[in-house]
C-alpha cells in the first residue's frame, strides 16, 4: 500500500483543490465506504470522464482498491483512508459534488445499534450542502429494514428529491455494476434496494 498510496492518495484534512489535485476539470463524484474498491474501479474505468473520490476507513480495502487502480492504469480515482463525515466536512467544498454514492453500507440490524448508522438526518444536511443542484445521492442496501429507514429519512430531507417517485425505489441504474457480493445474493434471493435523490434546484 504504502508504494502505490502517493500515486492515489490525499492525506489532507485541509480543503483540498480537486482540479490541481487531478490536473483537469472534471466533474466530482464520491464513494463512500468502497470496500475492496470492486465497484469504483469498474465506475472509473467506464466513466474515464468523471473524476472519482473514495473514501474508506479500513487499510486493507484501501490496499485492494490501489492493487487495481494500478492494473487497471486508472488515474480518475483519488483515495482517502479517513472518517467519511470528517473528509465531507473539511476536505470538500459546498455545492461541489456531481454525486455521491454509498453502496451497501454497514446496516447495524440490532436496534441498540441504529445510532450508528450512516443515513441520518445530519449526514444528510451535510451531504446536500456538498451537492451541486441536481447532483445525485445514490444509496444501495440488500438489507430491507436499512433500506426503508433510509428512505424514511431521505423523504424528510427537504433538499433531496427521490428521482423515482416520493417513497418509491429506483431500479438498479445499468452503471451500478455487480459485486460477486451482490451476484451471490441474487442466487440465494435475497433483494437489493436502490434508492436514487437528486438535489434540489430551488433549495
């Protein structure tokens, strides 16, 4: 990790100026909580246009992403290996962001353990601050109590509009690509809840 990290890592906590960072202007989106990187390596790859942020507290995830983003010759992502609160807070400008996407995150399923969650009423104000108008907010959970206790609170985040429909899901949009996570759910019937907000114009 620690030879490939300069190529593809930001250790800021200062406001970073993405477009020195990337040496171009490109549209901004961010990952939240990547994982082993599966899926944001396959979003740069297909999206060489957009330029990709990730961020992800665990190093060994960290560690895969890069082992990819090398075999990859991908050079439209940028890592944080850091609090995803904290990176949105300091690190990224107001009304700067074309996305962000969160796919699969933690779903604390015990009650006791709900605080922690990630979608909150306040991650939300937050988020939306760092959204341009009309930029999107992307989750996606396979557990479907997460999935409507995100909704519940997206639907009450007065910046955000569901793109499907008020209290509706969206379809898996063709850019999402599989994880064999996901592929293997799928095999055993479990469900996948997609859930799709836009920014607001006018707020």
């Amino acid at each position: 990790m620690d030879t490939l990290w300069p190529a593809h890592g930001i250790d800021s906590v200062d406001p970073c100026d993405f477009e020195a960072i990337f040496g171009r202007s490109a549209p901004l989106v961010v990952e939240i909580g990547f994982g082993n990187g599966e899926t944001l390596a396959q979003l740069a790859s297909d999206q060489p246009q957009v330029n990709f942020i990730g961020i992800e507290v665990h190093r060994p995830g960290v560690a895969q992403l890069l082992l990819q983003l090398k075999e990859r010759e991908l050079t439209n992502v940028r890592i944080f290996c850091a609090d995803a609160v904290e990176i949105l807070t300091h690190c990224i400008a107001d009304e700067s962001l074309s996305g962000v996407n969160l796919f699969f995150p933690d779903p604390w399923p015990k009650k006791r353990h709900h605080k922690r969650r990630l979608v909150n009423p306040d991650f939300l104000n937050l988020l939306a601050r760092k959204l341009k108008c009309g930029g999107f907010f992307h989750a996606a959970t396979d557990w479907e109590d997460y999935a409507r206790h995100m909704m519940n609170v997206l639907e009450q985040c007065d910046r955000l509009e569901n793109v499907a429909g008020r209290t509706k899901f969206s379809p898996r949009p063709a850019h999402r690509a599989l994880t064999k996570f996901e592929r293997r759910g799928q095999k055993l019937g479990h469900g996948v809840w997609d859930l799709i907000f836009s920014r607001r114009a006018d707020l």
